[in-house]
C-alpha cells in the first residue's frame, strides 16, 4: 500500500442537481426557463468557460461562472418553441475546468400546435 504525505490535488468537480429536465407539454410558441442546478463539490474553484447550445431556439439567459469549493451556482436556458412540433430533445454542452472537461444538460418535452 503506498501512501502519499504530500498536499492533496486541487481540483474542482461538478455535481448537477439534474442533467436532464423535461418540460412535458407545452403550446407552440411558448417561451419557457429552466434552471440547472448545480455544486462544486471539488476542492478548487469550478470555472464554468464556454456554455454552447445545440439549436437557435436554446439560449443561456444567465449562469454561474466561478463557484467556490461547496458552493452552488445556476445555469438559466430559455427555450422557445415557436419553430418546433412534437416530441423535443435539445442539448447544451458545458466547459469546465473539472477533469471531464465536457458536460452535457438536457431539455425535452413535446410541443403541440394549439
């Protein structure tokens, strides 16, 4: 068994509340926001550095970018169903500075033609 002496690695690390959130049924062009939760449950500050998503309709209305070890922080998408019909899946891609640099967040619903 090896042991080490040394001063742990710093290192921040994500942990979402959820990664998936469904928004179940909702009329064509609605305008919906939906927060991801989230923590730092690392060590080191957790940078939040590019946020992409993966369609015009999906924006970031706003986010946390710098959460401190064993805080918590938001990630606010808006979606807006005005060009979509039926069953939905839309993706934003997160950068961090955590080991897995990539995380993924994930909206879906369906969309009716009321």
């Amino acid at each position: 068994m090896l042991l080490s002496c040394g001063p742990k690695e710093k290192a921040a690390e994500i942990k979402l509340e959820k990664e998936t959130v469904s928004f179940n049924t909702i009329p064509r062009g609605k305008v919906i926001l939906i927060p991801f939760k989230f923590k730092n449950v690392g060590n080191d500050v957790l940078k939040i550095t590019k946020i992409d998503a993966s369609c015009p309709c999906t924006k970031i209305v706003s986010s946390s970018n710098n959460i401190l070890p064993d805080e918590t922080g938001e990630i606010w998408v808006s979606y807006d169903s005005g060009q979509d019909s039926g069953e939905v899946e839309q993706y934003i891609s997160i950068e961090t500075n955590t080991k897995s640099l990539m995380h993924t967040l994930t909206i879906k619903g369906v969309v009716t033609d009321n």
